[in-house]
C-alpha cells in the first residue's frame, strides 16, 4: 500500500508513525484510518520492534476526525459506525501493542486527537501544545476512549470540566494533572522524544510490554488477581535472555546490552 496520509517506517527496531495531512492539521479522514490501520498491521507483525512513535507533521498533531467531509445536511449520520469501525479498534491495537508507544504532541490535539495521544505509553508534547476537548462544541461526547481514560488519569472533576466547557489545557497544565508524562521546551522537544526512543528501543522490550499490559489492566482488577497476574508475568520475565544480561551486567558493572528476547 502506498501511504498517502500517513508517513511510516521501520527501522533498526523503532517505528516511526506521523499522521501527515497537515493542512488538516492532520484530521483523520477514511483513508487515513485505513493506512494508520495499515502500518499497525506491520508493527504487529514485526517482532523486532521495540518502540513506535506516533506523532504529526506540521504545526498540530491531530484535529481529531475531518470534519470538512462531513456533509450533515445530506441526511442523518451514523457516527456510532465511525467510532465502531475506526477509532475504537485504533485504540485498542495501540494500548495491546507489544512494544512501548511514545506519542509526540508536535502541537495542537483536538478531539479524538487528544484520546488517541492518550492512547499511547508516554506522551511527551511541545510547551506549546494544547488539548481541546472540542466534541462538545460540536455536540459529540468524547470518543476514542475519551470517558474512559480521562476520568482514571485526572479524576471526575477535571474530567468534566474540561469535556463539558469544551475547554482547552496546556501542556503544562495536562503534565500537573497527570493526563500526560511530560511537557518539554519547544526547542528541546524533539531532542528529547529521540532520547527516550533510543532508550525504549534498547530496553528489555518483553518486560516493558508485560508491565505495560498488567498497569493498563489493573484498573479493573482486584489486588489479589493483579497479584497472581504479577507472578505468572515475573515468572515469563526470568525466562528471558533480557533478565540474565541484567543481572549478569549488574555483576560485572556494566550496562546491559538487551536484545529485546
Ligand atoms: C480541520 C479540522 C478538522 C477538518 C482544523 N477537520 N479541518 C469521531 C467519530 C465520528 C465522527 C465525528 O467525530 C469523531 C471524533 C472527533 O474527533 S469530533 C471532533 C473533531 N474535531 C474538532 O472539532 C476540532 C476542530 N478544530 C478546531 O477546533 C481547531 O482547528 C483547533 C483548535 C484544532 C486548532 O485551531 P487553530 O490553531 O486556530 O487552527 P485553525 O482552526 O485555523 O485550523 C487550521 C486549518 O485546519 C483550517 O483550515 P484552513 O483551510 O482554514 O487553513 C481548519 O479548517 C483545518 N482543520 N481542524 N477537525
């Protein structure tokens, strides 16, 4: 498939996604849906990546759906089917994916812009950045994952402002809140996503997916089966070559050298 909205590649075990309609401010449209559904197909099929990172071209990072191909006069839409077929299948394969999954707000995330940035691992955005609950300006409630997510990262009462005024909150104010891992300077930003993705990539990929799965799965579970689930994942751990290289480089004080296996 040739990618027409999206740029990808692959590359010594790092991913790289960047939604790529700029003078959209990278809205989703239909084929952007189909190739970013695409390229997660060849993530998941690649066992020798170890990190992806998503972010946008231009001076956003997302403006949620398109709404310029929206013609609402034409007769009644269902949106139940966009959310269904696109978006919530994207949200779900980016929190499953089995390596980590840093998101680099470039700029501005609106709408499901916003939730699918909170889809990701660590989220690190420019200081310039903002994010928009915009879907009640339009009449919508959050989608991708938005009513879940917000309320477990920031509690009720800041999930319900900010989706109820439509309101906007910096990246500084969504990194105090905890919506995000970090707000960076704007002339460090990019500096900073390539450290932590030469970090990420050179890490034991099967522990970081493992711990990744059980931190997203604990908000619905009880102490004792994260517990059991805890142990049934350490016991996959100690199996790897990753944990004897560790503690083989912690003996001989050296750093490791993980292959990801
Ligand atoms: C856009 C968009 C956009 C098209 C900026 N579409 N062109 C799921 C399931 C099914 C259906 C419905 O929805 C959903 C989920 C959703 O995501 S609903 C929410 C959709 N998104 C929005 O409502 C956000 C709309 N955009 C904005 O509020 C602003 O553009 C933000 C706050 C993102 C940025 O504001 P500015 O920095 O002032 O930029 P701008 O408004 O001037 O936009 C720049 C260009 O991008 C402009 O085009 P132009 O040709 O005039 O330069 C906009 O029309 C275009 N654009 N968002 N979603």
């Amino acid at each position: 498939m040739n990618f027409e909205t999206i740029l990808f590649s692959v590359d010594a075990g790092i991913a790289r996604l960047t939604l790529n309609r700029p003078e959209r401010l990278n809205a989703f449209n239909e084929r952007m849906h189909i190739e970013v559904a695409e390229a997660l197909g060849r993530i998941e099929a690649d066992a020798g990546v170890r990190v992806l990172v998503l972010t946008g071209s231009g001076r956003g990072f997302c403006a949620g759906q398109d709404l310029s191909e929206r013609n609402v006069d034409a007769g009644p839409l269902d949106l139940g089917r966009a959310t269904a077929a696109y978006y919530n299948p994207l949200i779900c394969r980016v929190a499953a994916l089995k390596c980590p999954v840093v998101c680099a707000v470039n700029g501005v995330a609106a709408g499901a812009g916003v939730n699918i940035a909170l889809s990701c691992d660590l989220v690190l955005a420019r200081q310039s950045a903002k994010f928009v609950q915009a879907f009640s300006t339009i009449g919508l409630i959050p989608d991708a994952g938005g009513t879940w997510v917000l309320p477990h990262l920031i509690g009720q009462a800041r999930a319900l402002g900010f989706t109820l005024t439509g309101g906007t909150v910096s990246a500084a104010q969504a990194e105090q809140w905890g919506l995000i891992w970090r707000a960076i300077e704007d002339e460090a930003f990019d500096g900073e996503v390539e450290r932590l993705t030469a970090q990420l990539v050179n890490a034991p990929t099967k522990a970081l997916a493992a711990a990744k799965r059980a931190i997203r799965g604990a908000w619905g579970a009880t102490l004792e089966d994260q517990l059991a689930l805890e142990s049934r994942m350490q016991r996959d751990c100690g199996l790897t070559q990753d944990y004897k290289e560790g503690v083989n480089a912690f003996k001989a004080r050296r750093p490791p050298r993980f292959q990801g296996r």
